[in-house]
C-alpha cells in the first residue's frame, strides 16, 4: 500500500495522527518530571527523547507548540533548570499513559496516577521511584523547530541511576533486562525483546551475508 | 547503581559510549537511502529518527558533526533534495549494522551489505527493498545543535509504503506485526511485543490504578 502526500492531507485528522506518529518506528517510553520553585510537582509521558551525544552527555526532547498540554513541564525545566527523565517500566504503562489527561496545574500526576517520588542529593527535580531507569538533567538550551512551531528542549546528564548488575562489563544496559517500555503511535505500548549484538563494524571483519546469522 | 557528572566524565571512552547511547531507552531502527547526482546509492542504519509532528508530517534526524563517516547521506540529500527512511526488519538487523562500516564513496551499502534497491513513480531516492516500512522524504531544513556540533535534518513526508492489511481502521501500525526491530546503544538491536493500548487520556475516564490492568 502507497500513501502519497495527498493521501495524507486527505485522511481524518485522528486517522492522520495515529499514522504519522507510528512511521518513525519504535519510541522510548519516558516520564519526565519537574517541580516548580514553589514546589509543585508535574509528570509527564514522552515518547521523543532522544539521544545527541556522549561527551558532553546530552539527551534531546520535542515540545509541542505552546500554550500546549505540556506547558507545566516547560514552564518548571525554565523555573528550576533540571528534570528527570525515567523509563516506563512495562508494568506501568496504563497509569504512565494517563499522565498526557489535562490535570489541573494544582494537581501532581505523581498522585493523580499513583507514582511515587524520589529524591537523590541535592538534585531538586523528582525522580519516579518505581522507573527502572532514571536520569537527572540540567537544562542547556532550547531550539525552536521554524518548521511546525516546536521547540527541542537539550539537557546535559547529571545522575543515572539504574539497578545494580545491570551495566556490562562493555557497558551496556539491557533494556529487556531493565523492563523498559517502547510507544508507538500516540497510545500503543510494547516491551522489547533483545535479539543480537554485533561489534564495531569493520571492513576487514565483513561478514558473509548469505550465510546463516552467525 | 548511581553514576554522577564525574562518575561518567571519568569512564573510559567506548564504555562512556555505550552507556549514554543506551540510556534514552530504545530506539527505532532505520536505514536512509539517498543516491548522488552521479547515480551512486548510499544506505546508512540510523537510531535517531524522530517524530517532530503530523500537519505538515515532519521527521528528523540527527548527524554527528561533519566531516563523518555519515557524510555521504549528507551530501547526497543537500544534492538531490530526498532520501528515503526504510525500518529494519529484525531479520535484516546483521545486515543493517554493517552499514555502518567505512566503505569507500564510490561503493554503495546497498551492494556491500546485500540489501536490494527499489523505486517508485518519479521519487529520486532508492527505497529498501525488504524493508516492511518505508518513507519517502523531502529535505526541508538542517538545525545546527550549538551544544554538541550535531545537526538536525528535517524532511517533510512524501510517500509511506507497508504492507496491506496492516492500516488499523483507527490508522495504528502494528510494529510487531510489520517486524520493526529497535536499537539500544550502538550496537544491540531488539524485536518489539505489543502490549497494550489506550484511548485518548481523558478527566473523566481515568481508571483505578489500584485495580488489575483494565
């Protein structure tokens, strides 16, 4: 089947949605959480984090236009300068969903869909206790997107916290292992399921496609 | 486990690598097409292909800073403007990864690696042929991120190819069913497991989290 762009333009507003945020693939599934200076907490899901770099340590995320449902996230990570980002654990995927309900900014989502807070140090932003793994950011810089009127909010990685056991010897975390959850689309989750490593791809180390998955 | 700023900044390089590539959670894996003016085809995996929004229908990706070993996709769609975003099927995914190899500019990834070309209509980018989901792009903007010297491509969809009978009337797109594999770090890749779905979060349906999973 062959959806041109006319197709697209054509299709039901929700059907478009649904399509359009299902094409790029698989999505992490996160929670991010922020606090206000006056102390109120806010938690949201996101399935647009993504990773720009090791050294510095920086992860990117898309806001929506503003005024948008996610304004409190915004409006906190400006506030206080630092956020967490957690993975959903796949046992948490419903009440992780139903962050993304339009709360009142006077109501935290950590109660509202019963997820508890965690606090490290001196790190002033919330963690998700239950999240099998978390990340302490600090706010660098926000990007406007001309194209559609989005913004990619960068922080640079301050704590991760994660089970004991878990990282490699190579360090690798295994997401399996871990239980974090996958989205696709704007409401369809998924666990994932590791298939295979391969090393650092070198010319001289080739393999022969033809043969069997070596 | 929690590692902190010094924690991370002190590993040695390659772990350091692994582990913030591997902490945003899992990835979608792709291969882009694109082809010279000259007619030479270049196939590169990606982990960074991103949803930035459905009206207009807009994905991006991030490049590491130039010059790079990914300079050839670069160059190819400043040339000629499209470039195709092929999912990896999770039988394909040893294939995929030894895109990633330094192959001279004038041998394509295509050949190299055993994946078959294909077009369509008048669309000037070579799609992958096995691949279960494809999109046809327009490049519409590069954004230099500051903070790291990457960039962000972003390209308007023009075409979206899968199978039939896979379009959910609701316009889902069952990752699972399509064999979309996912990539954490650099170099592990995973099948995805359907878990669940949800409507539309609203105030007035929010379920009992103290329940079993509706």
């Amino acid at each position: 089947m062959i959806l041109n762009e006319k197709d697209i333009q054509a299709l039901d507003r929700i059907k478009r949605l649904n399509i359009i945020n299902s094409v790029s693939g698989i999505k992490p599934g996160n929670l991010i959480g922020t606090i206000s200076n006056s102390g109120q907490t806010n938690l949201a899901v996101f399935s647009s984090v993504i990773h720009l770099g090791s050294n510095p340590a920086l992860l990117g995320f898309i806001m929506r236009p503003l005024p948008d449902v996610r304004r409190h996230t915004y409006e906190n990570i400006l506030e206080n300068n630092c956020y967490t980002i957690n993975h959903i654990h796949i046992n948490d995927v419903q009440k992780a969903h139903y962050t993304s309900v339009k709360f009142d900014k006077n109501i935290s989502e950590f109660d509202a869909c019963n997820f508890s807070e965690e606090y490290i140090e001196d790190f002033p932003a919330p963690f998700v206790k239950a999240s099998p793994l978390k990340i302490g950011m600090q706010f660098v810089e926000e990007i406007p997107i001309k194209a559609n009127g989005t913004i990619m909010m960068i922080g640079k990685i301050k704590h991760i916290i994660f089970p004991d056991g878990i990282l490699s010897e190579e360090g690798y975390l295994d997401l399996q292992q871990l239980g974090s959850a996958g989205i696709s689309g704007l409401n369809t989750y998924y666990a994932v399921k590791k298939l295979a490593s391969f090393p650092y791809a070198r010319l001289h180390e080739l393999p022969d496609f033809n043969s069997p998955l070596e």
